[in-house]
C-alpha cells in the first residue's frame, strides 16, 4: 500500500523465502513484535548494494541509453552493466577466482553470475561460485541450526532467480525472528489467529504470503492468441 503498513506490536507471519520473502522479511523485523517466517525451500540471495544515485551519475548514466541498449542485445540475460564474461571458471587459479568472487559479492546485484562464462553451463563450474555464496551465507548467521536451514543445497546457484537483499540473513539473528523450515513438515493449517505447522501452532496477528508471481510467462499468458480458426 502506498501509505505503508504499521506491524508495530503485532505478531506477524511470512510464507516464503524468495525474492519478495527476503524483501519483505528484514523490513517486518523491525516493527513487528515478533515475526515468524516459515520456509519452504532455501534459495540465495545476494546483497543488493542499493544507494542513492547522484544526479550526476543519473545524467550520466541516461546520456549513454543508446549505448547501452546495444551492449544489453550481446549480454547475458539482457543486462548491460557486467558485459559478456570470456574466460573460464577453470582458467584462473583458485586464488584469482576468489578474489574475482569478492569483488562480484561488493558489487552485489547479479555481478556473480558474470563473473565466468561457464557458470550457468558447467556444474563443477558453478559449484566454485555456489560454494563462495554458501560460505558468506554461513558468516552472517549466529547460529549453525539456522544457516543448515537458509543455506541452499539443492540446486546450482542461478538455476532459480538470483535474489537480492538487504540485510537479509541478519535478520535471522535477532531475537523476534523464528525460521520455521515446512519443507518435511508442511504447513497444516492456517487460521484467522494462527499458522499449524504439524503438531506446533504459531500465533499470529498478520499473514504476509510472499509465495511469488508469474513473472516469466504472465504476460505471454495474458495475450489472447488464436490460430487461423479463432482457436
């Protein structure tokens, strides 16, 4: 809503850990009283390193539009910030792909997935990165039992869509916050003051699903096509 929502003092739950979750999350932390956020599957999520712009980086940035629509027609995903990658995860040592991993997690965004240009075509390739990314998961997060459930191990990263936060993980180690993993154990029943997750019920005054959107085929969906016969 356009004037915002007030969770002060209120018990709230989220349904998701994906691009809206990690969004949504750290913002409902602050003012809830206590929040309560049931995951189903784990994904990674990047910081997102957002700032103000500079009106002069703003007007640099519009002065090069033409430009950099045709660098987006020969780059990755159609995103002209990074440029195309040409080099192999395995054609630096282990300590320059490091560093190349630290400079791409400063910069935040989607810079990890340019970092090689087979990251998204060779497994070994990608678990270099996968393995960069789990490992900063696990240094945000106090305790160990929470980082088991947040740190993603069943797909490559970039499989899913990348997310970008900020201060996600660190909203795991506030003392209001409780992750609730439904992955084995699914949510059972939702009532107007409450969540049951198997044989444990957990109050809650506020229910934000965070359980995504059509964001790749909605709108290919929302065309009303028809062949020759108006079928």
């Amino acid at each position: 809503p356009s004037d915002g929502v007030d969770f002060s003092g209120r018990r709230v739950g989220v349904i998701g850990t994906g691009s809206s979750g990690v969004q949504v999350i750290p913002q409902v932390a602050r003012s809830a009283s206590h929040l309560t956020v049931f995951q189903r599957t784990a994904n990674y999520s990047i910081p997102a390193r957002n700032a103000p712009l500079e009106p002069e980086a703003q007007a640099a940035h519009k002065a090069r539009y033409g430009e950099i629509r045709q660098e987006a027609l020969v780059t990755p995903f159609g995103i002209a910030k990074y440029g195309s990658p040409s080099v192999s995860a395995f054609e630096v040592s282990d300590e320059e792909r490091q560093r190349t991993y630290e400079a791409c997690w400063e910069m935040g965004g989607q810079a990890m997935l340019f970092a090689y240009n087979d990251l998204l075509k060779c497994a070994d390739a990608n678990e270099t990165a996968a393995r960069f990314v789990r490992q900063r998961i696990r240094e945000k997060l106090v305790e160990p039992a929470v980082a088991d459930l947040l740190v993603p191990t069943d797909h490559p990263i970039g499989a899913k869509r990348l997310c970008l936060d900020t201060d996600y993980y660190e909203t795991y180690n506030r003392d209001n916050v409780t992750l609730v993993c439904v992955k084995q154990t699914p949510i059972r029943r939702i009532d107007p003051d409450g969540v049951s997750v198997g044989g444990e019920r957990h109050p809650i005054d506020d229910l934000v699903l965070a359980t995504g959107f059509d964001a790749m085929t909605g709108a290919a969906r929302s065309i009303d096509i028809r062949n020759s016969d108006g079928l």
